[in-house]
C-alpha cells in the first residue's frame, strides 16, 4: 500500500513489528499460526516442509498483515477466496489495551470486519491461517510482445467469463519502459503435475519473448517475481473495477482501461522527464464467478468487501508508477487520478463500471470504503466506534485508509 503515512510517522510513536516473527504450524498441519512481522515469503519457505502453504501473497517481500486485512487477492483465488477468507482467528490488541481472540464464535463482528477493514479496529498480533496442501505448482512469467494486446485482451475475456477450472489463476501485467511495451502475464495451475492445462490453452497459443512457467514451488515463484519490487523508489498505485455479463461487456472494459491508460500516457511524458520514470504498467485482475463462490463456500460469514457475484464478472485492475526524483510527486499523482476518473466515467457510461476499489492497489485519492457500498461501510463504522470508542485508530493513528469518526 504505497499512500502516503501508511507506515510511517513524523513527530510521533512508531510501533515497528519486524521482531514479531513467531510462526508455528498445528499438529494436525490444517491451520498455522503467523506473527505480523513476517512476509508471505517466510510463511511459504517454512510451509513447503511440511507440504503445505497459505493463501497469500504474490510477491515475496508483502507482509502477511497488510495483504490479509485489505482483503488479499492471491494465486489460490479461484480455490479458496480471498486471503482474508482464509484467517480463521485473529489475536488483536484494542484501543483500550485489552487483548481479544476473533473468530466465527468470539468477536465474531470484529472477525468480520478484519477481512477487508484494514486498520481501523486494533493492532493484530497474531493470524491463524488455513494451511493448505502444496508440494510444486505450475507457475511463472510468460512474456508477451505489446504487439500482441488484441489476442491477450481476447484471452482475458474469455478466461473471466468461461473458465471453470478452479487450479488456475492468471495476472496479466502490462509493463511500459523506455515507451517500449510489453506484457508479462502470470500463469498458475495448482498442479504439480500437470503441464498444460486447457484453460490456459490461449495464453500459451500467443506467441511469448521469454517463458518461465515450469514447476517450482509457490516460495520459489513469489521470489522471482520480486524483480517487480524496486526498494527505495518513489511509486502510486491506483485501483478500479468493471464488472459485466459476458466476453462482451468484459472485453470492452478492458479496451476502455488500456486505450485511456496508453492515450493519457503522454501527458505523463510531458510531466515527467524519460530518466525520472522507472516504471509504468497497469495489472488486470479476473475475479470471476468461481473465485465469488469460493469465498462464500470457504467464508460462509462473508466479509466487507461488498462484491455481489450476482452482478456478474469483475475484474480489478491496477495502475503503477515508479519514478526516482520526488520533484515530480504532485504530477504523478495528479496524472494517476486523471486516468482513474476518464476510466470510471467511461465504463460507468457503458455500465461496465464497479465502486470496488481493492485496498492494497488503492492510492490515498480514493474511497476505498465507499467502494465497500454503504451497507457494509455503515457495519463497519459501527463495529469500529464499538470496539475504538475513543476513535484512537481514526484520530490519533495517521496513515492508511480511515473507515471514519
């Protein structure tokens, strides 16, 4: 979550849990117990010995607090959820300094809001996972030449709208540099022995610069793709949604989300010098049927985020800027809100468009919560004003995102 304040303070208390690192699997290997300090990256490496893993991260050096309280989209999706999903119990330390188990039976209102509320109801000092089995997987970076935009576009739509197989999981990223595009799509299949899945038949019929998709272990995979990880850079993330009925609707949304990114993109050049842009891609994420009735099979109590499968077929997609001279702050993120208002107003023309905003791909602009709708907004602010009736984690805590006062 790059927003400003997020992780930091000025002139104030800083509670740092990189010491909080306990990590402890149950005899019975079906749930794990994760401390806040470690990274997705350490749950997977101490999993993979005893045949299992986490419903988790994508790239090795996330936290395991920020991704499962904003939600959590993950490569088990389709299987299993949200991350979120998959806390079966949180120890939290209130406002007031008391310490409270949440799960389905206790606190079970907090336990609800935890699964998307982000940091507006304590401090979260331990998560207990589900653990799932996993030797290796079918996984890895297949790179596309921009060229090849209509047929990946094609495939994305096709994938959200007609795939069934619940093992796979696909995250198509659009990467811009030196104003040379190419796509570097991710491909998983839950399987560690089975090579070519037919439902990603039409991802592999595109032609590819450079494949890495082989069989490794989900730890292995999130490592390699932490060359998208630039430490010590300046970079915003901004977020939306468009839902629909069918390949149709889904194919002109995402038509809408890559014309108005690559036709903003000179305003961008014009703002920002070449040798200060470090990076520039935008992400779509299917969050199709199967992935909805996954979380509502795995999480029967629900969580906040709102998502109505009934709606239809969502995909959430990303925007990314890296850039290295913080002289041009204010014109990235003026530029980034720009793109996300053309796109919103564009597909809400359509009747594509969708509130939902993920959390973790959201930038500081944007109403995470009211994305939520107002019914699951309203719950959260009453289980917030409960639990922090002093509003300690709206007034006193800067950063992040606030559900309100």
């Amino acid at each position: 979550m790059p927003v400003r304040g997020a992780n930091s303070v000025d002139d104030g208390i800083l509670m740092v849990m990189s010491n909080l690192t306990n990590i402890a699997i149950a005899p019975d290997r079906s749930s794990i117990n994760v401390s806040p300090g470690l990274t997705w990256s350490d749950v997977y490496a101490y999993l993979i010995d005893f045949d299992r893993t986490a419903v988790g991260g994508r790239i090795s050096p996330i936290g395991v607090s920020g991704l499962a309280l904003g939600g959590g989209i993950s490569l088990h999706g389709n299987q299993y959820g949200w991350a979120a999903d998959n806390v079966l119990e949180y120890e939290v330390v209130l406002a007031n300094g008391e310490v409270a188990i949440a799960n389905e039976t206790t606190h079970n209102d907090l336990f609800w809001a935890l699964k998307g509320g982000g940091p507006n109801f304590g401090i979260v000092t331990n998560f207990k996972l589900r653990a799932i089995p996993s030797t290796k997987v079918l996984a890895g970076i297949y790179t596309i030449n921009g060229t090849e935009m209509e047929p990946l576009m094609s495939a994305v739509a096709n994938y959200t709208a007609h795939n069934t197989d619940a093992f796979s999981h696909i995250l198509p990223l659009v990467e811009v540099v030196d104003k040379s595009t190419t796509i570097g799509l991710v491909l998983f299949y839950d399987s560690p022995t089975q090579a070519g899945p037919a439902c990603l038949d039409e991802f592999f019929a595109i032609p590819s610069i450079k494949s890495t998709v082989e069989f490794k272990t989900i730890g292995d995979f999130v490592v390699e793709r932490n060359t998208f990880s630039i430490p010590d850079i300046n970079d915003v993330l901004f977020a939306g949604t468009i839902v629909g009925r069918d390949y149709d609707d889904v194919h002109t949304g995402l038509k809408i989300i890559h014309d108005t990114f690559y036709e903003k993109l000179s305003e961008l050049d014009s703002a920002v010098p070449a040798e200060a842009l470090e990076y520039i891609g935008i992400a779509w994420q299917p969050l199709p049927e199967i992935w909805m009735n996954a979380s509502q099979r795995i999480n029967p109590s629900g969580n906040p985020l709102g998502l109505d499968p009934s709606k239809g077929l969502y995909i959430a997609w990303a925007g990314i800027v890296m850039w290295n001279d913080s002289r041009y702050d204010t014109a990235v993120a003026d530029w980034a809100a720009e793109v996300t208002g053309v796109i919103d107003r564009t597909t809400k023309a359509k009747g594509l468009y969708d509130p939902f905003k993920y959390m973790n791909d959201a930038a500081g602009f944007q109403d995470v919560y009211g994305g939520y709708g107002a019914k699951s907004r309203g719950k959260l602010l009453e289980i917030s004003r409960k639990y922090d009736p002093w509003r300690v984690f709206q007034t006193s805590m800067p950063g992040g995102f606030k559900i309100g006062v």
